[in-house]
C-alpha cells in the first residue's frame, strides 16, 4: 500500500536527518570540547618553556647596564631557536620593553599582532597569566603574558611570548578531532540502524489499523458513490469510469498523489447531492423544463451539505461544488471563470463529459470517439480549460480502448489498483 510505503520512507527520511543534526550537533560539541583540552595542553608547554627562559634571564630584567640588555636579548635568541616560541618580548617593572626577540619569519604575525593590539586600550600588564589563542595564516599560535615576579613576591617585570603549535601538535590536534567526530557518526549510525526495525515493530499495529480504517472509509466511500449512481442508472460503472478517468487524466499532468487521492474522492462523490432531487426531476427522460433544471441544478449545493462536514472528505468538497462549471463563466452554481475554477473541478468536467457522451443513457445510445472528441474540441476553451484538454486529448483514445467498454468487474479491478497505490 502506498501509505504504507510512505511510512517506511518518512521514517527512514527523518532518521537520516536525526542522524544528520545529532551527528552535527554532537560532533560540534566534542570539536570545542576536544579544542579546549588541546588549548590547555598547548597551555603547560607553552607556561614550561616561558618558565625556563624566565628563570635564566630575570637577573637582567633590572639591569640598566647596556651590556646586560645585549645580554639579554642574545640569551631569548638562543631560547627561540631551540624552543617553539617564536616572538617574545620581556618588560621591566615601569611596562618599558627590555627586549625584543622575532625568530625568522615571524616578522608579518608580529605585525598582525600589534594591528589586533593597537585595537585595545590597553596592554595586558596584569597580575595574572594571560593566554590567547590566535589563528594565523590557518596555524594556531598562543599568546601568553606572564606577570614575573622574584623570589620575595615582588613584581619585576613582564614576559609576552607567542608560542607556536609546531605541525606535529597539529597533526594529532586534527588527529584526535577527526577519529571524536568519526566515533560520533558511526555511533549516531549504529544507533539508528538499531532503532528504525524497533520503531517499526512498534508502528505495526498502528499501522495495521490505520490500512484498515482507509479501506473502510474507501469501502463507504464506494457504498456511498455507488448508492447514489444507483439512483439514476443500473450500474456502478459510470463512477468507476470518472474516477478512473480522473486518476489517469491527473496521473498525465504529473499531480501528485495527494491531489489524485482527493480526486478519487470526488469522483465518487460528484453527484451526492442527487439523493435530494426528487425522481420526478432526476429520472425524467425528457427534456427538463427550466424550472425543473434550476432545481436539478441545486444537486451540487446539496452535495456539499451532505460531505462538507466530514473531515476526511474535505478534499473532495472542490469537484463535488464546482463540477458543472465553465471555463468561459457560463457554467453553475457559482459562475466561476477559468483558473478560478479549482483544479481538481476542470480535470473532473472533461472525464464527467467524456464519459456521459462515449456511454448509453436512457435518452441516448453512446457516441463514437470520433464524435466525441469533436465536440470536445469544440467546447476547448468555452467549457474546459484548453490546457488541459490537451493533455487528455493525449490519453484519451488509450482511456476509450481499455476503459469505456469494460464491465463493472473489469472497471472495480482496475479502480481497485489506483486506490491500493494512492491510498
Ligand atoms: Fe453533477
């Protein structure tokens, strides 16, 4: 059953998506969780290293002897070239720069550097060890600020370094991040295989009733349509032939199966509201008078009485309300004009007029095809919408050979496909 079929894919979509955001949503967390875990390991090395060159060269720090700041500067070069820092600078008490120290090729990140730091108000001589992670040139870098003080606790300067996460840290950086992001996806994965043959082993019952109330309410609705048909002809067979019409008309303007299931609908129901015209009027063989006709007329407002409060059959209202309208406005009961018409009401008057004019009714014996079509092709425009009886015009000599001539049995058959594949 095409709704059952629909379950099966709607769950299968929306799991795929669940897997999809979770997987997302969960990889984005264990991303910045596992960003910060790196932060503070790049953190220890880089508090380690700035520690060691701290410990060798506070003594110089205080010292104004120009020598000792020569000094100074030889012995951070000497830390740069065999550490991962790249720029460091080294500040007295008073926030005056003692020395400067740029490894090699490091010169546009320190200019970058101080284009982000011209931006703030102020420089970060704190009493507390700064860290800031920067992205550069796709590499990550760590700022740090470290307040320097002696062994008495007093405060003798400041150190900035910028330490860099050499390739190697990065690689196991990406590393670890791809195979945390790997492990969620394929236990979100696992997890939805898991669930989806649970989730329908539960639906199944659910299932199983729903399948059964559609084909009770396909059931009454065939009982009802066909009560009606009963009223002014022996056979069902002029509501299977609409209805089959309907589908394949709808089928060939490429509807979708919403639009071809209300149809259905309507097809059957067309002419509910004849149970409230007399049989005087109804089954009169001659020519109605026009009062008579005003009040056949009347077929449709009665229809809608009878279907429009029921919820199910809602979509049926339009073809029910609208199917003896005209393209050109001259149809009733509402004169409506060309698209104004709801769809589903043009599709239904061609196959209504198509099959009344190819079938035997009591005032008159079936036309050809031929003839048929010819006085369709007259009313293209005036009665149906020209597009689409262009695209019947296409179908409809296949529609006359296989549906027109069949019986009862032979038309519930095949009405008994579309409903299983729409329903
Ligand atoms: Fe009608």
């Amino acid at each position: 059953m095409y709704k059952v079929k629909s379950i099966h894919k709607r769950l299968i979509s929306r799991l795929f998506i669940g897997w999809i955001v979770i997987s997302i949503a969960a990889g984005t967390i264990v991303f910045f969780i596992k960003l910060e875990e790196i932060d503070d390991f790049v953190k220890k090395l880089a508090s380690v290293e700035s520690r060691s060159i701290i410990d060798d060269e506070q003594v110089y720090i205080y010292s104004s002897d120009p020598q000792d700041k020569e000094y100074l500067t030889q012995i951070l070069t000497e830390h740069i070239e065999k550490g991962h820092f790249i720029i460091v600078e080294v500040y007295d008490k008073n926030k005056e720069k003692r020395a400067e120290v740029l490894s090699p090729g490091s010169v546009k990140l320190d200019e970058y550097l101080k284009s982000i730091e011209m931006k703030k108000v102020t420089r970060h001589f704190t009493d507390e060890v700064i860290y800031n992670r920067i992205y550069f040139e796709k590499r990550i870098y760590l700022q740090v600020f470290v307040p320097l003080f002696d062994d008495s606790s007093k405060l003798i300067g400041y150190f900035e370094g910028v330490y860099h996460v050499d390739d190697n840290t990065m690689d196991d950086i990406k590393r670890i991040i791809l195979f945390a992001l790997l492990q969620i996806v394929v236990a979100v994965l696992a997890t939805t295989i898991i669930l989806y043959p649970i989730i329908m082993s539960m639906n199944k019952d659910l299932i199983k009733y729903s399948i059964e109330l559609s084909e009770a309410n396909v059931g009454i609705l065939e009982a009802l349509g066909g009560a009606i048909a009963k009223r002014d002809s022996d056979t069902h067979s002029h509501n299977y032939r609409v209805t089959i019409y309907a589908v394949r008309l709808a089928d060939a303007l490429g509807l979708d199966s919403e639009t071809i299931c209300s149809l259905i609908k309507g097809s059957f129901l067309h002419d509910a509201g004849k149970i409230a015209i007399s049989d005087n009027i109804l089954l009169k063989p001659d020519k109605l008078t026009e009062e008579e006709f005003s009040i056949m007329k009347t077929h449709v407002k009665h229809g809608v009485d009878i279907i429009g409060k029921n919820a199910w059959l809602q979509d049926a209202v339009d073809v029910v309300h609208y199917h003896h309208e005209k393209y050109d406005g001259t149809g009733y009961m509402s004169a409506l004009k060309g698209h104004d018409i709801p769809l589903r009401a043009r599709i239904f008057a061609i196959v209504d007029v198509f099959d009344a004019l190819t079938s035997k009714r009591p005032y008159k014996e079936p036309f050809s095809y031929e003839k048929t079509m010819e006085i369709l092709k007259q009313s293209r425009g005036s009665h149906f919408d020209p597009e689409i009886l262009d695209v019947f015009f296409s179908i409809s000599n296949d529609l006359y050979g296989e549906i027109s001539k069949g019986d009862d049995a032979v038309l519930m058959h095949t009405l008994d496909r579309l409903i299983n594949k729409y329903f």
